[in-house]
C-alpha cells in the first residue's frame, strides 16, 4: 500500500499497471509449460535422471513463482472490490502465506540452478566416473535437503521480514549465488578445452564432449534469463526496505507490476529453451500431443 503511494506523492512517475488480462494469461501460460515438463519425466523413463530430476526442481519452482503473483493479484482485486481489507488479521496470515511463497519459489530457482550447474561440471570433467558419483539415490537426497531449507527459510523470513537483519542476508544470498554459479560456468568453460584434449583418444569422445558443452550454454542461457526476470525484483525488495522515501527509488518502485511480469515470463522461457534444446524432451512432448506409442 505505501509503496503504490510513494511514486503519486514525492514523484511524477506514474504507476505502470499491467492488464490483468496479461498478468493471469501469462501465469496461466507459466504454470501450464511447467507442469507439461513434469508429466513429460514422469512418463518417460528415459529421462529418469539426476539432471531431469534437477530440471523438475526448477520447474515447480517457477510454477510456485506464477501461482504466488496469480494469488496476490486476486488478493489485490478482492480488496479493492471490498471483499477483503488490508489490515485484518486473516488478510495479514494470508499475506505472510504468499510471501513465503515468493520467496519459497526465488531460493528453490536459485538452488536448483545450482544443483543443475554441478550436476553439468560433474558430467564434463567427471565423465567416466559420474555415474557413480552422482546416482539417482543422491539426487534425490540433495533435493529434500535444498527444499527442507528452502522451506524453513521461506518461513523464517516471511515472518520476520519487516526486521532488516533478515532483509539484508535474503538479498545478498540472491548475488552471491549467482556469482557462485557464474565462477562455476567460467572454470567450466576455462577447462574445457584441456579436458577434451585429455579424452580425446577415447572412443566417441568428441561426440561426448560436444553435448556436454551444449548443455553447458543451455545452462548458462537458463542463467541469463533468471538474472533478466528475478533481479528487477529483488532490486525493488532493496529499495521498498530502505529508501522508500527517496524520490528515485519511489520512481523505480512504480514499475512494481512489470518486475512482477518478469518474473512469471522466466516461468514462460525456461520450459521453452528445454523443450527446444533437449531431444528427448522434444520426442515427449510429441508422443504426449499426438498420443502416438
């Protein structure tokens, strides 16, 4: 409610509202793509593996980013309509839900990103021994310990949002991830060249090494694009805590709605780039579209 306020008092900005036609359609559109990839590596076993388990983590964290801007969206539209007030005790619950939502959904992306990048390092430098490394058994170890954590610290800091002692390590854990995963694409890349100079007389290494590195770009576009649509965000988390008064921040904070839109287009992007870039994938999808054996 102040943040709305801020750019009409102290600035000439005026607010950047998004259609609500656009705002459901492209949740709609970010939650159906995601929930396709899950059916597509349940149905086929081929795809009964680390990375596609990872893959899944990512999705239905972007499904919980669409379904947490489609709630607060029909929050938003129930309290101006009269159903709801800003201030009660069941709307401030309902609030801290959603936004334990939100930042449930930005820390599982972050982790599974993570998860997807050493799962590819491994695969390129640790080729011959990854699949005693990284088992399936493993995977999914690592993926109920990132989401038990995730969990627990989505509730701590809805709880606890107003106290900037859990603002600042929230939004600093967001960079530092990133540089984290991006020091990780850089070593990878760095290395890869003496790598595959190392295996080159192993039979069909070449092939090999070739598909890794494409899953390599891939993952470093998924990077790209997460930055794109998740930092305007958090930016705008930084600004609403901590200069809320300022006249440019207050300017920045009237694009609230567009940051908001980003955030469900990288649900949108990320099942695209799969679909178009994995083969396997590709064949699912079209034996589940066309209902062929």
């Amino acid at each position: 409610e102040n943040i709305n306020d801020f750019p009409l008092n102290i600035t000439d900005c005026a607010q950047v509202v998004v259609p609500e036609e656009v705002f459901f359609t492209v949740a709609a559109a970010g939650i159906l793509e995601n929930l396709l990839i899950l059916i597509a590596v349940v149905r086929n076993k081929n795809l009964h593996l680390p990375m596609y388990f990872f893959i899944c983590s990512l999705a239905i964290s972007d499904m919980l980013g669409s379904l947490y801007k489609t709630l607060e969206n029909i929050f938003i539209i129930l309290c101006k309509m009269g159903y709801l007030t800003r201030h009660g005790d069941f709307e401030k619950k309902l609030d801290d839900a959603m936004d334990s939502m939100f930042i449930l959904s930005l820390l599982g992306s972050i982790f599974s990103l993570l998860a997807i990048a050493a799962d590819r390092y491994i695969t390129i430098f640790y080729a011959l021994r990854y699949h005693n490394i990284m088992t399936l058994r493993r995977a999914v170890v690592i993926l109920a310990i990132i989401w038990a954590f995730c969990a627990g610290s989505s509730i701590a800091i809805s709880l606890f949002s107003y106290e900037a002692a859990t603002v600042i390590p929230f939004t600093i854990l967001f960079p530092l991830m990133m540089f984290f995963i991006l020091c990780l694409y850089v070593h990878m890349f760095l290395l890869a060249r003496s790598h595959a100079k190392k295996i080159a007389s192993l039979p069909s290494s070449t092939a090999h090494h070739r598909a890794n590195m494409k899953g390599a770009i891939t993952l470093t576009v998924f990077l790209g694009v997460f930055l794109c649509c998740w930092a305007p965000f958090v930016l705008h988390i930084l600004l609403a805590r901590f200069c809320p008064h300022n006249p440019y921040c207050a300017c920045y904070m009237s694009i609230f709605h567009v940051n908001g839109t980003l955030i469900m287009c990288n649900a949108i992007i990320n099942p695209m780039i799969f679909a178009f870039r994995s083969p396997e994938l590709r064949n699912t999808f079209k034996k589940m579209f066309c209902c062929s054996r």
